[in-house]
C-alpha cells in the first residue's frame, strides 16, 4: 500500500525531476513507478520525458504499448506530441487505427520538464 516505494512516490519523484531537467533520473523514476503499478499518467510522463530526451524511437515504443491498455488516449498524445515523434515515423497500429502524417505541432516541453 503506501510507503516511500509506493508508485505514486516514484511518479511525483519522476515529475520533480523531469522540471529540475534530470531527465536520466526522472526516466529511472518514471520507469519504477511503472514496474510497481502501470498508470496512464506515469506512461504519459515516460513518453514525454523520453521526446524531451530526443529518444523518439523509445517513446514510440512506450506509445504503442500504451495504445493497447488505452487507444484513444494514445491518439490524442501521439496527436499533442506531434513532431517529437515524426523524427521516425509511427507505425501503424490496430489499437491506434491510422497515425495522420499531419499531427504536428510543437512537444509541450513545459508540460513537464520546465518549472
């Protein structure tokens, strides 16, 4: 239940770290939590911390996975992160449907690496 190793610790650890531009270390943290307790919202923030990291193909990776447990909510990140992620193209999957070659726009950085 709770505890200093709970995944929430682990989350907000992550998140403290991704503003302070440790992004190495919130990735670790974001990564634990997960492993104790896959939440959309700690993939959400692994996915953006590893666009921020220009690790494009990583995060795709944890995109898709993240397109099986909730679909439309991948789309909708897939279509706010945009040009982070048209470094490699995205390929198609059947739990996202068709990826639309425009979803452009610019990372929201500030969304969770910036104070």
């Amino acid at each position: 239940q709770g505890g200093y190793s709970a995944p929430e610790a682990s989350y907000h650890a992550g998140t403290v770290l991704a503003r302070l531009g440790a992004l190495e270390q919130a990735e670790q943290a974001f990564r634990q939590s997960l492993f104790q307790r896959d939440r959309l919202s700690a993939r959400d923030a692994l996915i953006r911390v590893l666009c921020a990291q220009e690790r494009s193909e990583e995060a795709q990776e944890e995109l898709r996975l993240l397109a099986l447990l909730a679909p439309q909510y991948a789309q909708g990140l897939h279509k706010q992160l945009g040009s982070a992620l048209q470094r490699e193209p995205l390929a198609r999957s059947s739990a996202i449907g068709p990826i639309p070659s425009g979803a452009g726009g610019t990372f929201p950085v500030t969304s969770i690496v910036s104070p």
